[in-house]
C-alpha cells in the first residue's frame, strides 16, 4: 500500500510539472511587432523600418580602474537655478547650428563618436556665444583615439570621447564627403553589412580643406567628466534628472549611453518607452531638452541614424525612471576657452566636483 501511495505521489508531481510548464512567449519580428507595440500603448507610435542594426554600439563597462574616479558616489550636487518644465537646446541657443544638424553614422559602430563630435561641437559654440562654430569629425574620434576608446567599429567608450577631447584635441569634419579637416569616409548604405574596422587614423586634412593643418585645426577640452547619477552600486540617484538637467541647461547638450532593444528601431514618433524585444545591444545619443507630452516627462535626444528615422531624426524618451539605462551613463566636457558670466561660474563648478 505505501509503495502504490509513493507511486501516485511521484506520478503526481511529474504529471503536474508538464501540464504547468509555462509557455514561451511568442516571438514578434517586422510589421508583426510594430502591430503588437501599436495595439499595447498610446505614448509612442512604430512604424516599420529597415533602418540597420547597430550592436554592441557602445561600451558600458569601463576602462578597469577608471570607475571609481569618474562615479563618485558621496558627491553632492544641488541644483542652482530654476529649471523651466520644457526645454530645448535650439531654442536656448538658436545661433548654433550643429544642435540642429542630424548626422548618419551609416553602417559602423560608431554611435559613442558621433555622439561625442556633436556634444563637442555644440558646447563649442554655446561658449563661444555663436562666434564658433566648427562640426567635430566623429572619425578622428572613432580612428586615433585608439584601443582604450574603443574596438574599430565595434563599439566604444564614451568618457574615453571626452578624454581624448581633452587631451589630444578633436579637428573638424563632416560626414561622408563633407568640407572640414577629416570628413567621414563611410558612405550613407542602408543594405551594406556592418563594418568592423575602423579607417586608419589620419593625420593631414583632405586636400581641399585649407583653413588649417592637421594640428591647428584641433580643438581642446579643459576637463571631461561623468556626471555622478549612480550609486557605486549603480542605483540611480533622487536627484539624477535634476543633474543632467542643470547641466544640459547651463553647458549644453550631453552625451548618454543606453541599452537599444527591437522595437526602438522602429519608432516614429511619441514619448518612448521599451514595449517589446529582447537582446538589448548599446547605443549612444545626444539629450538636447526635455519636456512633458501626454502628461508624461521625456528627454528630448538627437539620434545619428539620418533624418528618416523618428521625427526628422529626434526622438523623445521617458523620463525620470532611468529608461534603458538612459540616466545612468551621461557625460561631459567643457571647451578649453573658458566662458564668463553663469558659464564660467558653471565651469568652476565643475572642476571642483568632478575633478579626477
């Protein structure tokens, strides 16, 4: 009798782990997922679209040894100003035109340099009050920065940007094509598979660029930071949006880093969130604003994927529940000519509290 009670008990539990087996979630691709993300929400609207995908475009994990200095976890940062409910770079600084300029970094790795070559260029020009107003080539970035800032076009570090921003100097370029001292070399393809290698660093400017040489034409920081939004333990901080905010408002756009799933790819229009996708991949962007739509609080980020993508090749991202990660990778630098008024104040600041 105990033996049949023991056979029924174990009968039993086999029977129910098969019957309880959860069933695999259904996996959507193409026009099937942009339905699926439609039908879910109204916040954001996906289209279908080609656009090519971007892995491992961006780097989380650091340079071993440099996460401590750059991620201070006991820094307090206090909000000096009134910050407006919406904002916007282009608005904010109308003169400089590299804020609205939309680049396509095509079929490389290379959002981390893109990212970083707009950054640079706008904060150039904001301290400059107009007067500057040089396009960084994102390939001097992407191709003499070297094996600490990234893997060719596999991805790449973007406080590494900033670095060499500082201590080496960016010089000019546009894209494919374009005027400047080192314009970049892939071409627009929409169908090309992804490239791996980098083009090599050059150090003489295209023959028809005469402003300046090689060396003259280089532009420097005089300090590249991370804003500290993170814990050592990377929690996200209270006042992490208030930070970045403050920064953008008083230095200009900044660069972030965030994970990329499947259905961003396919996004039109709206206040994005992650609906559906799996294997997140890196990628890097530029925040210029923010602001609220539909009562709720987005970034307002330019992307570097051409003007086909998104709204005109912005898009706006949610905001304050460190969406894809957005807020917990952000960084800076300041343009070596230093500012006067509020922006030399700012840059004090900044020395101070970010210094590593």
């Amino acid at each position: 009798m105990i033996q049949i009670l023991k056979f029924i008990f174990l009968t039993s539990i086999c029977y129910g782990f098969v019957v309880q087996e959860v069933p695999k979630r259904p996996v959507l691709s193409g026009q099937t997922l942009v339905d699926h993300v439609n039908a879910v929400q109204d916040s954001w609207k996906a289209e279908y679209s080609l656009v090519p995908r971007k892995t491992m475009d961006v780097r989380f994990i650091e340079v071993p040894g440099s996460e401590k200095s750059e991620k201070p976890d006991n820094l307090k940062f206090e909000t000096l100003i009134q910050l407006p409910t919406s904002f916007d770079s282009r608005v904010r600084w109308p003169n400089c035109n590299s804020i609205k300029l939309i680049r396509d970094q095509t079929y490389c790795g290379s959002c981390w340099a893109f990212a970083a070559a707009e950054i640079i260029s706008d904060r150039i020009c904001i301290q400059s009050n107009g007067t500057q107003q040089p396009i960084i080539s994102p390939e001097d970035i992407l191709s003499c920065c070297g094996t600490s800032c990234n893997n060719g076009c596999q991805g790449g570090y973007p406080i590494e940007a900033m670095k060499y921003w500082m201590n080496s100097g960016v010089v000019t370029g546009g894209d494919y094509q374009g005027a400047g001292c080192i314009p970049y070399s892939f071409r627009p393809c929409s169908t090309c598979q992804e490239a791996k290698d980098a083009p090599s660093c050059k150090t003489t400017c295209q023959t028809s660029y005469k402003d300046n040489t090689y060396k003259s034409d280089k532009h420097y920081a005089k300090s590249a930071y991370r804003l500290p939004t993170t814990t050592s333990s990377n929690a996200i901080l209270a006042n992490a949006v208030q930070m970045i905010q403050t920064e953008i408002y008083n230095n200009g756009p900044v660069e972030v880093s965030y994970q990329v799933y499947e259905d961003f790819y396919h996004y039109k229009s709206g206040v994005y969130y992650h609906v559906y996708g799996d294997k997140p991949s890196g990628h890097a962007v530029k925040i210029i604003g923010w602001g609220t739509e539909n009562k709720m609080d987005y970034w307002l980020a330019a992307n570097s994927w051409a003007t086909t993508f998104g709204e005109k090749g912005f898009f706006k991202i949610r905001r304050g529940t460190n969406e894809c990660g957005i807020e917990s990778n952000v960084v800076a630098g300041l343009p070596k000519s230093s500012g006067s008024g509020i922006g030399g104040f700012i840059a004090f600041l900044v020395l101070v509290f970010y210094m590593f």
